[in-house]
C-alpha cells in the first residue's frame, strides 16, 4: 500500500500520510478477517473561489489538500455497520438500512445519513466493520463532514459493487455525476431516479463532494453544478503552495448555526422563486436565469418581487454577491492564472474576500484579520473559505517562504484574537489528489 500511497501522494506529504495509513492498518488488525480489506484515502478541500454559488447553479475553483481521511473496511454478510474513529475512540453500531434515524447534531448524523440514503436508493446492501483515521480539522471550513460521506460511500459502494447494478448506472456515468448524488445526500434533494431523503439539515450543494473527487495534485480544478460539469483546470503557480490559518472559530453547522449557514441558501432560493413567480417561467436556479435573460432584467424582478420574509435590501444583496462570485470575479481570477498575472489574480481574490463580508454576510471579524493580515505578511491572495461564521483562510505563498510567512501570520493573529488562537491552527498545504482507493 505504501507503493500505491506514493504513486499519487505528493512527496512534502507522503511520510505523515504513510504514519497515518498505517495507523489504520494497525487499528484494522484488531478483528480476524480472512478477506483483504477495502482502504480509501480521501482529502478535505479548499474552496480557492466560489462563496456560496453551487446550490445556486453557479462555479467554483477547488483544489483537494493533503489533510483528509483513511478508511479501511471489511465487508459484512448482514446489514450491520461498525464504524470505529480510531483516533477519537469512538465506536458508532448502525444499520445499512431505510429506517436508520440520524440524530441531528451528533457526530453520528453525517454517517448515518449515508446508511439510510443508500439503503433507500439500493437494495439488499451487505453492512461493514469501518475503521478511520484522520488529519483533517473539523468543523473548519475544509469539508471534513463532506469527506466522511464520500468516504463512507466509497467504502460502501465497493464492497456491494454498486457500480455494476443497473439502477447505479442509470444514474452515475462519472465521478461528476456520483459528486452530484453525494451532494443530494448530504442536502436530501432526489437525484435522478435516487428518491431524497431528508439529508443531514444543511441546504448546501454538491461543491465538496465534486472536489474531493475530481480535483488533481497541483492544479485548480473549475466546476459548474447544477448538474455538475468539469469547465478547465489551471495550474497553480509553480513555486507556490497554500498556507492554511484555521481561525479557532467553530464552523458548525447545527443549532443556531445551522440556521445561519442555511440563510445564504434561502436567500437564493427565495430570488430564483420570486422571479419564477413573476415571470411565469420554471428556471431552476439564479444562473440559468441569468444566463437566458442577463442580470438586470433578473435583479429589477426580484426588487419588485421582494415582499416575503426577506428584505428586498438582503435578496439584492444576495443577488449581487453571487452574480459578482459567479459571473466576474471567478472568470477574471481564473483568466488571470491562466495568463500567469499572479498580481491581477490577488486583485480579484480580495474582491471576492470584501464582497463576502459586505454583501454575502458571511465573514467574521477573526476570519476578515486572517485574510487582511496573509497578505502584509508575504501572501500574493489570500480569503475565508467554506460555510464562512468561522472556519479558515487560504493564503497562496511562495514555497520557500512559506515557514517564515507562516510564523509571522500565527503570531500577529495570537496577538490581535488571542482567545481563538488557542484553538488556531497553521499549517501548508500542496494542492493534492483526489479520492482514492489504495486497494
């Protein structure tokens, strides 16, 4: 396994990925089993640009880190699940089956949202005993809850051979399109002939997913969504590599946070609606309206249209901050790499960075520091990333720079939040590979 790990590890991680395969091999050890097990390695993501566009149809620019997961399982003759966090100590008993109840809130709630989807979209699926471990901060912005479905899906769909049945090929020709139907479990939507379900509470889109699956070592991969399609990959800038502040700050996404990370969902959902509703048509999303009638006849309907339980100033705010994201700033950023003016893609990063704040309402004053202070300490762009109420910032640094820019960025943060910083952490990152099997 270590073979395959280095095939496609990048050689700055692949030692600590290798400490860690072997972590779980050792915890896998535990049970007698006569069959080999199934191991998947699968990596948090940074989303480079695109705030809050996918659920709305829009882009985004990704890349997979080198933090992420190692799952190993055995199959089972029943439907039982034994999923065991080796690091955590933990041991969730589950079901592979449709009346499986995920408690909301419970780390339990992402895993078993996968049992019960699958088991209500396949039949007769054979459960497991899982073991994984892993090095990807939660609750931080970088899709640790995203990884855990893919994983677990992974893992699943493997040992059953669940791409060979009819109905799973029917649906899912590539990995965009399983990005697609793992995205419509975590937010319970039906996808194609898969019947939804009521998903873990978020109203998200299938971003994360797609990157953890498709993105590729030193590169920037650019996806739309909605249905999900590969637009161009760009190369990140040779010599550099991201730099990673995770604030301290918690991205949750339950209780009362969870209505906060829904709210900039609702809000595009409710524009999309209220231009349905005064122009008689069915669009599916903001940017297939856009795209059939440009922008302002789009905003001036949802100005007139507002009249409901958002403000018209907050749904234009809405409207402007995706159409920006979506449709000016991602394309002139991603031009700009392209072109390699790494100076005029740092210009449109920050102004997707102030936009969030301003317009999206997404930043806090911990994250807003992080992606200001990158920046005097040696950065060339730098922005909040994820759900946004927390989480992390990326900064793009050169690589031979990086440990003194890092050490400068950890203590002028120590200093100006000195409360978050306790739970802070800083670390680099290459752009990695996405998910995959080592068996």
């Amino acid at each position: 396994m270590d073979e395959v790990l280095g095939q496609h590890m990048p050689i700055s991680a692949f030692e600590q990925k290798r400490d860690l395969l072997h972590r779980v091999l050792q915890a896998g050890q535990t049970i007698s089993k006569p069959e080999t097990p199934v191991v998947f390695w699968v990596p948090g993501r940074i989303e480079v640009l695109g705030k809050h566009t996918d659920y709305a149809g829009g882009r985004s620019l990704l890349a997979a880190t080198s933090l992420g997961f190692f799952f190993l399982s055995y199959p089972r003759t029943d439907d039982r699940i034994n999923l065991v966090d080796v690091f955590g100590n933990r041991l969730l008993e589950s079901r592979l089956h449709p009346d499986v109840m995920p408690c909301l809130g419970h780390w339990s709630n992402y895993a078993e949202t996968v049992f019960r989807r699958m088991a209500r979209n396949f039949k007769n699926l054979n459960g497991a005993d899982i073991f994984f471990v892993s090095d990807l901060p939660q609750a931080a912005g970088m899709s640790s809850s995203s990884a855990m479905i893919v994983g677990l899906f992974l893992v699943l769909s493997c040992l059953n051979n669940l791409n060979n049945l009819p109905e799973y090929l029917q649906n899912i020709q590539t990995l965009e399109d399983l990005g697609g139907y793992l995205g419509t479990i975590e937010n319970g939507q039906t996808f194609g002939t898969f019947v939804g379900d009521k998903g873990v509470g978020t109203f998200g889109g299938s971003e994360d997913h797609t990157a953890i699956l498709c993105c590729q070592p030193g590169k920037l991969s650019q996806y739309a969504y909605c249905p999900v399609r590969f637009e161009q990959r760009v190369d990140l800038p040779e010599g550099y590599i991201f730099a990673i502040g995770v604030s301290g700050v918690v991205a949750e996404k339950t209780g009362g946070a969870l209505e906060k990370y829904n709210r900039a969902s609702r809000l595009a959902f409710e524009a999309i609606r209220i231009w349905n509703a005064q122009t008689e048509n069915r669009h599916p999303h903001l940017s297939f309206a856009i795209g059939q009638v440009g922008p302002d006849s789009v905003r001036q309907t949802i100005e007139r249209g507002a009249n409901g339980e958002f403000s018209q100033r907050e749904l234009l705010d809405r409207f402007d901050h995706f159409y920006a994201e979506n449709e000016d700033i991602l394309p002139k950023a991603s031009a700009a790499l392209l072109q390699g003016n790494i100076k005029a893609f740092g210009e449109q990063v920050a102004r997707s960075q102030i936009l969030g704040a301003t317009l999206l309402k997404n930043q806090i004053p911990e994250t807003i520091f992080l992606a200001d202070s990158a920046c005097k300490c040696g950065a060339v762009a730098a922005s909040a990333f994820g759900a946004g109420l927390g989480g992390s910032v990326w900064a793009l640094v050169k690589e031979h720079e990086a440990e003194g820019m890092l050490a400068d960025w950890k203590n002028a943060y120590y200093k100006a939040f000195p409360d978050a910083a306790q739970n802070s952490l800083f670390f680099t990152t290459p752009a990695g590979p996405s998910a995959f099997e080592l068996t």
